[in-house]
C-alpha cells in the first residue's frame, strides 16, 4: 500500500517539479520585462480574481468532492462514465452564469480587493479589462478541474500533473516571441490561451479512452450523487471562500502603497511563487494521492490503515520541507537575486521582496500540513471542519496584518499569514484527532530533531560558501548548492534517518 502510494506521489511530484521549473522560467521572464510595474500589478489582481473562482468551482469541488465520490465507482465503469457526464454537464452551466457575472460586475470586484488602486486609475482600468479577458480563462479551467477529477479516481496522476506546464509554456511562447506586439496585453492574453489548450489536451485524452464527454443534462440535477457533490460541497465552499479572503488580505494590504511602498503587490506575488514550488512539488502532491486512499480506507471504515496513510505521508512532507525551510530562512535574498534581478527587476525590487519570502517560509510547513489536514476531513465526507478553522485563521490574519504592516511594512503582511497558517494547523490536528482517534508518532520526534539539525547544517554551508566565492551569482548559487548537498546527504546517512535508510536498501537491491 504505502509502496503503490510513494509511486503515485513521484509521478505527481515529477510533473508538478517540470511544471514548476517551467514556471521558474516564466517568472524570471516576467521578472526582466515587467519587474514591479504598474502593468504587473494589475495582472496580478484581475488574474487572482478568477483564479478564486477557479479555485472554488474547479480545484476546489473536484478534490474536496467530485474525486472522493467518484472514487467510489471507480470499479463500476457504466455508472461512472454517466456521473461523469452530468457532473460535467452542470459545470458548464455553472461556469456560464459564473463568467457572464464577473464579466459584468469586474470593476467593483477590483476596488473590492484592491482598494488601493482608487488612487491609480491607470492600474485600475488596466486591471478592470484584463479581469473580463480572464473569467473566459475560468470557464476553461473550471472544465479541467472537472476532468482532471475523473482520472484522480481512476488513480491515473500522470496527465494531471503534466497538463498545467502548457500555461508556463503559453506564458513563455508569448512573452517572448509577441510582447513587442501587445506589450501591456501579452500576460492576460496567454492566460487565456493556457487555459485553452488544457481543456483540449484533457478533453482529447478521455476522448480516446473512449470517455465521450456528451451533454447529459437529464436527470442531472436529480441524480443522487450529483446532489450528494453538492450538499457536501456547500461547507467547501465557504472553506475555500475563506481561504482565498485570507490571499485576498495579503493582496488588499499591500495595495495601500503609501504604507507599503510601490511594487509591494508584485513583492508578493514573487515571494510567493518561490514559495509555491516546494509547496505544490510536496505539499499538494502528497495530499492530492493520500486523499483518494484514505477516502477508500474510510469507506471500509479501516482506521488503522488510514492513520497509516496520513503517518507516512507527514514523515514524507517533513523529510523534504524542513530543510527546504533552512534554505530559503539562509538564503531568501540569494535566491531571489540569483532567479529574479534582471532587467526591470531592480535592486529596490529585490530588498521589497527577500523580506517577504522570509515571512512565508516561517509558515512553509505549516502550508504543507494544512493541506494534507484538510484532504483528511474530505476523505471522512467532512467539509464543514476545514470551513470553521479556516474562518478563525482568517480573523486571525486580519488582526495580525493590521499590527505588523506599520513595523514590518509588506514583510509584516506576510508573516501574518504565516502565523495565521500555524494557528490553522494545529487547530485541524487538533480536530482530526478528535475525530478518529490518537495517532501514534513513536520515532518521528527524533527524526524531526535530526531534520532541524540537517536542515541548520545544510543551509549554514549553504550560506557560507555562497561568502567565501566571488565569482557571479549563478556560479556562486551552484556550488553553493553543491556543497549544501553534499552536506546533506553526508549528515542524513550520519544521522541514519529513515529516508536516508530507504534510499540505501533500494540502491543495494539495484
């Protein structure tokens, strides 16, 4: 079982980590072109707007809902082909009302999230025209969400997680070979071009696995398990309504420029993205493949397995995020010097910016557990509990953002949802414990102490190599890297931690 499971998380981690690399490229390119610009920054909020939505509607329903219901039929092909069609038949007319709403009512929902820009009314008509182009970007990947659900409870990650790098490439493509023609329009139009092509990739694919995705709108809104989707789906909503309220205070406080200083949205928007990497890479991709086994150990009311599911898959996001943690603690303004300055990324742009990565990494963990925490309650059918904690981490966010902006400025804001992040954690573990029981965490504190201590070592010769040369940036990064490896593979097998272990039976068996 945990075999098949560590398969299934490589694969979805190995197209997350070409996605992300992609999406590296794409931010370094953003990054020379349109640093911290006004351009940008309008981008950013018209593209966080329907991406909101997507997250609701899309990502949202299918991992919370669509994929744990639709694993239930997954060995009954005739029934779970019809429950495919319908639920994509009603996504459609959900999706529609959705757009041909925001499109109608774009400008408010800027002002709304990013007050600031009443006092810019370049940035808030540039952000009010490409927030209309990018709800038709939702429509598409509202419909990839839903697709993407039925090959997640079929336990099919590969094209999943591949599907997402075309909008790295489409970004790439554009930005590059059509910027000079439609310079102020060039990242929303690619957007909506991405978004194209991952519907059609999807809908091709389950085309030729003979998976016709037919309208099937009889008896939609009757069938049971689409009314089940629903019922469970009210309480996600709100969850993920949360969760984005909680992106939409970052996003609302570092829109008042004259405290935060210019460029502080595009500040959050590259700490973020670096912070991301792991966070998708691990975090979500550990969650993503746990939740379809624990919902079936759930199902058989086999609770000894899920615990074990949910044990390993925390010793796995421990294993690689704490040393990641070290890193970017070590080394935020190396890393984002060596990736982002260039071109129109300054250095104002880069002391904006390192500070903030600093405040995210704090929660990085955190970020990780959360996610698992919650695909746990969805495998129990328990979308309500997620909803609830995130609703006191909201508050929780709000109150520290409004005392830490004055001090720490844009910094402030995000370690704010940091600790907002801690107290979201410990609450849902608290919970689930609750819930299904204690869990049994016998050897993993050890491990945990010997991870801080690589983590320290690793990212301390890290930093420390990276004084000692003078050579440029990219050569200093690589073999500071380089040694920061060698010293953590060294350590691990010195500290004989278990992954380590692993590695070295798999190897000796080769």
């Amino acid at each position: 079982m945990l075999k098949r499971l560590a398969k299934n998380t490589t694969v979805l981690s190995l197209g997350t980590l070409f996605c992300r690399i992609l999406g590296l490229i794409r931010d370094i390119l953003i990054a020379t072109y349109f640093g911290t610009s006004k351009i940008l920054e309008a981008f950013i909020v018209a593209f966080r707007i329907p991406n909101v939505f997507r997250s609701l509607l899309g990502e949202g329903f299918s991992d919370s809902v669509a994929t744990p219901v639709l694993s239930e039929y997954h060995n009954q092909r005739e029934r779970f082909l019809l429950l495919g069609r319908r639920l994509f038949s009603v996504s459609l007319i959900i999706l529609g009302i959705v757009v041909i709403l925001g499109i109608l009512f774009s400008k408010y929902l800027v002002i709304v999230i990013a007050p600031g820009f009443l006092k810019d009314s370049y940035k808030l008509s540039l952000a009010n025209i490409f927030t209309k182009i990018t709800f038709f970007y939702l429509f598409f990947m509202g419909l990839v969400a839903v697709m993407c659900s039925f090959l997640y409870a079929l336990k099919k990650f590969a094209l999943p997680a591949f599907v997402p790098s075309l909008f790295s490439i489409s970004l790439i493509c554009g930005i590059l070979f059509f910027r000079r023609y439609l310079h102020n329009y060039i990242l929303v139009l690619s957007v909506l071009v991405a978004g194209l092509l991952q519907f059609l990739s999807l809908y091709l694919y389950l085309l030729s696995k003979k998976m016709r995705l037919t309208f099937e709108f009889r008896n939609s809104f009757k069938d049971k398990d689409i009314i089940r989707m629903f019922k469970l789906f009210v309480p996600r909503i709100w969850s993920s309504a949360v969760y984005h309220l909680n992106v939409f205070v970052d996003t609302i406080f570092a829109s008042l420029s004259w405290i935060v200083g210019n460029g502080a949205l595009a500040a959050i928007y590259y700490a973020n993205r670096v912070i991301q990497f792991p966070l998708a890479l691990i975090g979500v991709s550990i969650a993503r493949v746990a939740m379809v086994d624990l919902s079936g150990f759930h199902k058989e009311n086999n609770l000894e397995d899920f615990k074990k599911v949910l044990i390993f898959s925390f010793q796995n996001i421990l294993f690689f995020i704490i040393p990641i943690t070290f890193l970017f603690l070590f080394m935020a303004k190396e890393i984002i010097k060596v990736v982002f300055v260039h071109g129109k990324f300054s250095t104002y742009s880069l002391f904006l910016t390192y500070p903030v990565l600093v405040s995210y990494s704090l929660g990085l963990f955190f970020f990780c557990g959360i996610k698992l925490l919650v695909n746990s309650f969805y495998s129990l059918k328990d979308t309500l509990t997620p909803a609830k904690t995130a609703t006191f981490a909201l508050i929780v966010n709000i109150l520290l953002s409004a005392i830490f902006i004055f001090p720490l400025q844009v910094a402030g804001v995000a370690l704010a949802s940091s600790l907002a992040g801690i107290f979201n954690f410990f609450l849902l573990y608290r919970l689930l414990i609750k819930r299904i029981g204690s869990i049994n965490w016998k050897g993993s504190l050890w491990e945990v102490v010997k991870l801080l201590i690589l983590g320290v070592l690793t990212a301390g010769t890290t930093k420390v190599v990276w004084i000692i040369l003078e050579y440029n940036k990219y050569i200093r990064i690589a073999l500071s890297f380089f040694a920061g490896g060698i010293i953590f593979l060294l350590v691990g097998l010195l500290l004989k931690l278990r992954h380590f272990i692993y590695l070295k039976r798999w190897i000796l068996r080769r």
